[in-house]
C-alpha cells in the first residue's frame, strides 16, 4: 500500500500540514524539521503522487509525444533531444505511434488531452490543419516537428528540405553529373515535395531539367521503398548517371538492389541521401547525404514547447526553420567516361 502524506504525519508527530510544506521546502518549516521529514519520508519509501499535484495546480507536468514509427532512426534522434529538456524542466513524457495513419494519431491526440497533458509535440504529422484546429479547442498547446501538411499553421520547427534538396543536387552537378535522376517517398508529403522542388530548381539554374521520366517514386520511405525504386531506375533508357533518394533508409534500399544489379556505386552510379541517420556512414559504400540536425530539432521544439506553456501565448503561430549540413562521403563520385 503507498505511503501517504498522513502515514508519514503520524511516524514524526507533525500535522499533515506541517509535512506537506516541508516536503515542499516551505520557508516557514524549521530547516532542523524539514530535514527530519524528508528523511522519514524516505526511509518509509514515501512517493509524491503526481495525480494529486496536478489537481491542486491544473498542471499535470507530463507532455505528449507522438511520432510516426517508434522504430525510425530519424525520430529516436530527435525524441531524444525533446527528452533531455523536458526531463530537465520536471516533465515527464508519454511516446506514441501514429504508424503514418491520421486517424491513429487523431485518436493518439485526443487520449493524450483526455489524459490532460500539458502539452504535446507532434513529429512528422499527418493530420489535417482543420482536425489541428478542432484539436486546440482541448486546451492542450502543440509543437509540431517537421510538419508534413502545406502551410505553418501552427507552432513548429521544421527542416528547410528545399535547401537541403538544392544542396545535394549542387553536389552532384560539381561532381560532373548531368543526368540525375530523383527517388521520392509516396508517403513523403512535404517533405518530399520539398525536397523534389530543391533539386528541380538548381538543375534548372544550371541550364538542365529533372526529366519527368527520371522523377521515381517508392512506395514507402524504408528500405523497401528504396528497392522499388532500384528496379524503376534499372529500366531507365538512357539510364541517368546519379540517384538523388528522398531518404537514407531507401537509399539503403536503392545500395542494395544496384548491388543484385551488378552496378558498382560510385564507379557506376552515384548514389545520395537524406537526414544522416546513424547507419548511413556505414553503409557500403558509406552515404553521401544532407544531415538533418535531428537532435537540435527536438531541443528546440521541446523548448518551444515549455515556453508556449510558460508565457501562455498560442495565439499566433511560431515556425522556426533549420538547415543541416550535406555529408560528403564515398557513395558518389564523378560520372563515369
């Protein structure tokens, strides 16, 4: 049975009162008395009861988080940035799937309001801004990473993925390649089409075009996906001399069907990704790609978020954009002779 507030009154002769402010380090308990509480406490292995706090201050001190796959590389990185803030502030969190269904993450959403979080940070969302909207009249301030609905909306952080789709094309082109080819994410959303737009709009301030032929598109952005898109690109007449992939996981994909191919990477084709996920500097060959700063966009969202909570404005939209850094490593080269 838990230990209460007035089993520990009783053991120290004190009014439960008396225990809860010096619990609470309350100036008005003796320092001698509080310490004699505090060590009772402990040692009869008293917990504070997280529930009766926060209906004595409306707070729960608990956010939501809720992320596409709990299993994406991409997203453990950035969870883990939202973590160490909001550990740090008192907070503690509660991590759900939406596994890509906007209905799963509707209802994820609303049992986190029912639950009455403080606040929830949303990576990779999939709902609609007119379901955001009738979601906010819960209450509850949201910080969305990476929005992958058109249009900021609401508050976030977000990635410049058009920048970094420019980066990694501009790459490519000072390598020499002329003909490259874009494998995109039919689950990707705006980032996809960010991305897309990025590497369309530096082929065309060198004078070249993204053919609409050598525009592929996987059906998932896991490595799966990036099978798919091996195959499409191997039926490519002329086949282009570089992949630019929409992610570092299809482009894992794209590594290893090119291999079953017989195509050398980078002597026969050169292949880049997108976010640096851990694994991609140990792919053979190692990958080049434009490296999100994953754990910093958690940082930020998490503190965006405790800010929201502490200042109580919500009223008007906060987006901040980040830009990474391209990773140049031994997955592409120079186009071959």
């Amino acid at each position: 049975m838990a230990i209460t507030i007035k089993d520990i009154a009783r053991q120290a002769r004190v009014s439960h009162s008396t225990v809860s402010r010096a619990l609470r380090n309350n100036a008005t308990i003796p320092p001698r008395t509080a310490q004699r509480i505090k060590r009772l406490a402990a040692k009869m292995g008293y917990v504070p009861s997280a529930v009766a706090r926060s209906l004595k201050t409306s707070q729960s001190q608990a956010l939501g988080v809720v992320v596409t796959n709990i299993a994406d590389p991409f997203l453990s990185e950035v969870v883990r940035g939202i973590e160490e803030v909001v550990l740090e502030a008192g907070y503690s969190l509660f991590l759900a799937a939406s596994n890509r269904d906007a209905e799963r993450e509707k209802t994820l959403l609303h049992a986190l309001a029912e639950r009455r979080v403080d606040g929830a940070i949303i990576c990779s969302s999939q709902v609609s801004e007119e379901h955001l909207r009738d979601l906010e009249k819960f209450g509850v301030p949201m910080v969305l990473v990476n929005n992958q609905i058109a249009g900021d909306f609401a508050h976030g952080i977000r990635h410049d993925d058009e920048w970094g789709g420019s980066e990694v094309t501009r790459h490519l082109l000072d390598l020499g390649h002329r003909r490259i080819a874009y494998l995109g994410n039919q689950e990707g959303g705006r980032a996809g089409a960010d991305r897309q737009r990025g590497c369309e709009s530096e082929l065309r301030v060198a004078g070249l075009t993204l053919n609409a032929d050598w525009i592929i598109c996987g059906p998932n952005g896991r490595p799966s996906g990036g099978l798919v898109g091996a195959q499409q690109f191997l039926n490519l007449n002329p086949r282009p001399t570089a992949l630019f992939c929409y992610n570092d996981m299809m482009a894992l994909g794209v590594l290893q069907g090119l291999k079953q191919a017989g195509l050398r990477v980078p002597t026969d084709c050169s292949v880049a990704g997108f976010d640096d996920v851990f694994v991609a500097e140990y792919a053979d060959p190692p990958l080049t790609t434009l490296a999100q700063p994953k754990y910093q966009l958690g940082r930020d969202a998490a503190e965006l978020m405790l800010d929201l909570l502490k200042t109580g404005i919500t009223d008007w939209p906060r987006v901040k954009s980040m830009r990474g850094q391209l990773r140049v490593r031994a997955s592409t080269a120079p186009p071959p002779e």
